[in-house]
C-alpha cells in the first residue's frame, strides 16, 4: 500500500498520525521525503503510529507500508490509519541547537550552560524570533548565522523554538536541552596529575604521582578492567532523549567528536530504551528489541536484540514509560570529552516486575576510546523474559564482542551498595609521550612521577599527548598544586617595581636577607643578593625573585614576579612640510613627545616641531623623543626647499628720484641694522628696519658720499656682514 502526496504550493508538506497501527515487528511504516529517501521506516510505539509527524524537505512525500503479508489488520481489531497531510504556509527555516559553555568552575554552586543555535538557512522569512521555555527575551535574527542562549542554571531542560516572524504556523523547535557538571579530576579521569600536596622546610620535597588512561591503537580487540572505585556523573539532570516509550530507538544523536571502535569511525549513535548504545544509525526511531534468550551471548547476529546494538551496559527489558528517565549530555571539552548516556531508575518492564528499577551509565570517552560501563544498581526480576540481562560491547558486523567475567547473557544482580564499573579499552601497546611542566612552563620530568621542592605555592602541569586512532594527536592535561608552608618566624615579605632598565625592590619585612633569581635567566640580566636590585634587564621580560631571611635550617622564602618595563608601544608618523628656513610637522600618532635637533643654526618647536632659521636647500636632523616612562627616540631629516634671496642693494642715490633713494631691505625680515663709516665708527642703527635710511646718521645728519659697512640681523637669528655704497651725485 502506497500514498504519494505533492505540494500545490511548492512549499513543503507534514505527514501527522492521528491515529492508527501496524503489527509489531513485522509490518513497517515507511515514509519517503521529495527526493526518494527514507525519513522513517519502522513501527512507532510498538505498533501504534499516533502522534507520528514528519515534514518533507521538498514538495512531495510518500506513506507506504512493506507487510509480510501474513494476517489481517481488520480481523484482528487494529486501528485504521488516521492522519493529516498539509501544506507548509513558508519554506521553512532550518537550524540546530547544541549545548555549549558549559561553566561549573566560575561559581561552583551555580554552574550554567548556554545553547547555541547556528541558524543555516532562513527558509523564505524576513526575520526569525528566537524564545525559549524558561522566559528569555526574544532575540530577532534577519539573516543566517549563529545566536546564544543563555545562561541557565545546569540541570534545566531548555527547549528553544525559532519562529517565522511573519508566519505563526512556521516554527521548529529543539528538543529538550541540558547540561550537568562532570566530576572533578580523580584517578579515573583521561588524565590526573595527582592530589594537591604541602611542602615546609622541614619536608621540603614531595613526589607527584599521576594517573592516565593506557589503550593501545587495536580497536579490533579490547581490554575489560573492574574500575570500581571512579566517582560517576551525575545521573540525573541532562538532556533527556526521545526515549520515553516502552521498546525503541532515540532520533540519531551527534557524539561531538570522532570515536574509534571496532575498526570504524563514529560521530552519531541511538539510544535504545533496553539499556543499550548502538552505532547503527539507521535503526533511529525503530523498533528497540527485548527478547534475550539464555543462548543470545554476546558475540551474536541472529538476534536483534543484540545484533542492532552495540554496547550494553545493562542490556535488559526496562521500560521508561512507567517511570524514571533516559539523558545524555557531552561532558568536558577538547580533546577530552565525554559522551555520557544515563539510565535513572528506569523500571522492569511486566506487571510482575515495574516495582523494581535500575540505574547505569555508559561513558564514551575522546581521544582514548575507551567505554566505561557504570552499574550502580540492577536487580533481577525472573517473572519475565527468565530474569536475563547482558554487560558487554559487540561489533558493528556482529562478529566481535567483549564481556566482563559472569555478565555475558544471563541472570545477576547488582546491589546499591556494591555498584559495579568496567572499562572496555582498545587492546595493543598504548602510543604516548608525557610532559611535567612547572609554572614558568619548563618540562621538569617526562615520567609519570616526579620529585619536586618549591619554596613557594606552584602549579605544576602534567600532560599526555596521546596518538589518535583517527590520525595526529591530542594532548589532554591536568593540575596540581604544592603549596609550601612557611614555618620560620620571619616575615620575608618584599615588593618589586619595575623600570626601564630592570627593576627595584622593597622589603616589607625583615631586612638582612638575600635577594636571588628563580630560576636564574640567560639573558644576561643580573641581580643585586643585598638590595634586589635588577639591571641589564631585557624590556617586557618576566623574572621570579626570591628573598631569603632567617635561619639557614628553616628561613622564610617569598617570591615575587616582576616584568620589566617596555619602550612605548608607539604608533607615530611625520609629514614635513620644508619651506625656505624650515619646516613645519604634522604628527600622526602618538603626539604627547617632544622634539629637538642635534643641528645649530635652527630653532625647533619642542611640541609642534616647527622648524624655523634655517637655511635655504639644507639637511636637518630632527630627532623625537616619545612620551611614556621608557621613551624611544626617533630620528627624521627633512631638506628645506631651494629659494632665491632678494640681492640687497650695493649703493643707494637719495637724489629724489624715485629710484634707490633708500637702503631697501623689506624683503628680509631685518630685526636690527647697524651702518659704520669706513673708520669703524657706527653712524646709524635701527630696530625692526625695512627701509628706513636714505644716507641720514642716527642725529639726521647728512652723510658724506662714499663706501659704508653694515650688520644687519634678519630671520630670526641670521647675521650678515657687508658694504653699501652712498651717492649723491645726480
């Protein structure tokens, strides 16, 4: 039986199941999109297909069912099929949702996380109204690309929904939506420096031990380790999954990272409501089988309640409509994430057994592909399916499988009180180099321990970088601080303040002791033992300053960081602008210098830097010197342009005729002139002259014909020496 359907608007269309069946197992709904392939191809909630909805991502769509064409739908009473098919009123808007910046360090007894929402295509909407179920202000959007939302506090379920401004029917909306705090790092994490350790004078050294992860690069075998005593994630409180039926499939959920297993690659898996993760994607939304047997062990093809599954942890009949919860959520960041799936006091499925629950999780952890299998409570129920249940992992072909000792397919229990963990880890020799680094990060071991005696708090950095099955590597690390412990009775308590050259010190405390460096540089700068006095000091470097006072058995230490001044991030240009005598400037940048010139003979503007007094066709240097507290100079040189001076006149004839009758010096900006006979003897002077003597002396007499000597002072502070030649013939 077949339906197709298509789009008189050429808009999309939605498939809705108000009501109707299938049987179970055997006859698959089967809804194709526009271009042929499947968006859902299985049974619904154990047969019944009612709320069922899909929406075309063209403008055609196709509903059919593959019957195994044994027995009757009316005979046996199932419920006809019922549902709607309409056109979308847009095209629709398309986007997704991931929790990100997940913080449970800022405030630990607030941890938040925010959802982004990276918008890929707006469909035909102008703007899109962005909301959420917890009362955020609406965010509009006009064009595709990436929103924030958030904060809100871990443990909520949040469900966003992007609207069509313009089209209230045109909305999509994200699944619920949370985020938990991971454990803080312990010996089962990926990698862990150890526990915080104290060291004083009288145990001056302590031996850091760290934990990592070993696998090797097999992933076509497996290592099962008991690791009993690693503290879990909580278990409650993530995104929940579509799982909330009895017997099904999740939607496909994305990992966030590459995972290795079997000799395949992964991003996406499904969660089955039994207890069971499975790589096998294309069982989303299906039919999650239950029915073990006492010969379904683990490796096994046959049976599909293994055979689609891949990991196991516990792999039972459970069922999530009667009560507790099935979440993931993505723990950590890279390259060390963990994709964690929760089982919380999900009940037995049977009227015999749902007073019973369990609870499990399953951690898929980055870069190592291990798998840990949390079992923190599961009872047994014999009144159904004899009470079976299955621990283990199985390959994507079903030939390959791994199970921890007396958990393959049988009957076991695991009581609250002695919860159970494995470790599935990829066989071979592990592939890894470590690196120990102190606060300065210098490596100081490339073992797994390493001893170490600091005479202040330090953190110390241990780092794994691991090669990855999928290529390259990843280096994944952790902290650890020693703290010292002062005993001595001493204050060694000091300042440093850092200057241009180095630096100086001030002793807060008790005077009398020694100033040394820690470590000691290799640039040269040195250290005054008495006075901490630092010179020779490289500009912007940073220096670790010990002062030591008191007994030599148990003296104070405190150390102090300095970093030494840097010249003035300076950003400054010049434009010179040359004239006759000079020049002037236009600064560009960094204006608060000042300027000045090597060069005599030219007056230079300390803040302007114009240039005046100089001479015509010349070079000038001008040099200028940055503000700040360690000042650069700066060198220019600028040419002042090539003019021809006025000739002064070598003779005047103040005879009346319009012609010479005066000494004419307007042209040159005379400040002061000076006329002598030619026995030395000034006869004239006068300030501020242009043109002023006609052959007259200071009392207005007439001067006799003949050769006069003149120093005249002009532009500024020129001098120029020379002789004019008086006539008083006509």
């Amino acid at each position: 039986m077949e339906f197709n359907f298509a789009s008189s608007t050429g808009n999309p269309l939605v498939l809705e199941f108000n009501a109707g069946q299938v049987e179970n197992n055997w006859d698959e709904l089967i809804v194709l999109d526009s271009d042929g392939s499947e968006l859902y191809n299985g049974y619904g909630n154990n047969g019944n297909l009612a709320g069922l909805t899909f929406t075309s991502t063209g403008p055609s769509l196709t509903v059919m069912i593959t019957s195994d064409g044994s027995g009757s739908c009316s005979t046996n009473g199932y419920t006809p099929w019922d549902f709607d098919v309409w056109c979308l009123t847009c095209l629709p808007q398309t986007a997704t949702f991931n929790v990100v910046n997940g913080d449970c360090d800022t405030d630990p007894d607030n941890p938040v996380f925010e959802v982004e929402v990276n918008i890929t295509d707006m469909g035909d909407a102008a703007s899109l109204e962005l909301t959420d179920n917890q009362g955020s202000a609406v965010q509009t959007v006009t064009e595709a690309g990436i929103v924030i939302m958030g904060p809100y506090p871990a443990s909520t379920n949040v469900v966003v929904t992007v609207a069509n401004a313009d089209d209230p029917n045109c909305i999509i909306e994200s699944n619920p939506l949370s985020f938990i705090c991971p454990p803080p790092p312990n010996p089962c994490s990926i990698v862990f420096a150890g526990e915080d350790a104290t060291v004083d004078c009288n145990t001056p050294e302590v031996v850091l031990e760290s934990n990592f992860h070993l696998y090797g690069q097999d992933t076509e075998n497996y290592e099962i380790n008991a690791i009993d005593t690693c503290p879990t994630p909580p278990v409650d409180g993530a995104t929940p999954t579509s799982v909330n039926v009895d017997d099904t499939w999740s939607e496909v959920i994305d990992l966030g990272f590459d995972f290795c297993f079997y000799g395949g690659v992964y991003d996406q898996v499904i969660v089955g409501s039994n207890g069971v993760v499975s790589f096998e994607v294309e069982h989303a939304g299906g039919y999650n089988s239950w029915a073990l047997s006492s010969v379904s062990t683990l490796p096994n093809a046959t049976n599909n309640a293994i055979s689609q599954g891949n990991i196991f942890g516990v792999g039972h009949d459970i069922d999530p409509s009667v009560c507790g919860s099935i979440d993931y959520v993505v723990l950590g960041s890279a390259p060390y994430r963990q994709f964690v799936v929760n089982y919380n006091e999900v009940c037995y499925f049977g009227s015999s057994c749902t007073g019973l629950t369990t609870t499990s999780q399953i951690i898929l952890h980055e870069s190592s592909n291990n798998i840990d299998i949390h079992i923190l409570e599961k009872p047994t129920c014999a009144a159904w399916n004899d009470g079976l249940a299955v621990v283990g992992i199985q390959s994507v072909d079903d030939t390959q499988a791994a199970s921890p000792p007396g958990r393959n397919t049988g009957v076991w229990s695991v009581a609250p009180d002695s919860p159970e963990s494995y470790r599935f880890s990829p066989s071979g020799t592990p592939n890894y180099t470590l690196e120990w680094t102190d606060e300065e990060g210098t490596v100081i071991s490339t073992e797994e321990s390493v001893t170490v005696s600091p005479s202040e708090t330090t953190t110390y950095s241990f780092a794994v970088t691991y090669e990855l099955c999928t290529g390259g590597t990843a280096t994944v690390s952790d902290d650890v601080v020693v703290t010292y412990e002062n005993l001595s009775t001493f204050d060694a308590s000091f300042e440093m303040t850092a200057n241009c050259d180095g630096a100086t010190a001030t002793i807060l405390g008790d005077a009398g002791g020694t100033f040394s460096f820690n470590p000691e540089p290799a640039d040269g700068a040195t250290i005054d033992a008495a006075t901490g006095e630092i010179t020779n000091a490289v500009p912007g470097a940073m220096y670790n300053v010990d002062y030591t006072v008191g007994e030599d058995s148990c003296p104070a230490v405190t150390t102090e960081t300095v970093t030494v001044l840097t010249t003035d991030d300076f950003q400054v240009t010049f434009d010179f602008m040359p004239t006759c005598e000079g020049a002037t400037v236009t600064i560009t940048g960094d204006a608060g210098g000042t300027f000045s010139s090597p060069d005599s003979g030219i007056t230079v503007n300390a803040q302007t830097g114009e240039v005046t007094g100089g001479e015509s066709d010349t070079t000038y240097t001008i040099e200028y010197t940055t503000s700040g507290e360690c000042p650069v100079v700066i060198t220019e040189s600028f040419t002042t342009e090539y003019c021809e001076l006025p000739e002064i006149p070598q003779g005047i004839s103040p005879n009346g005729d319009g012609r010479n009758d005066t000494f004419d010096l307007t042209e040159f900006n005379v400040s002061r002139l000076e006329i002598f006979n030619r026995h030395g003897v000034k006869v004239y002077s006068r300030t501020n002259y242009t043109n002023q003597w006609y052959g007259q002396s200071d009392n207005g007499d007439e001067l006799p014909v003949g050769t006069y000597f003149y120093v005249m002072e002009y532009d500024g502070n020129k001098t120029k020496t020379s002789w004019v030649y008086l006539n008083r013939e006509n």
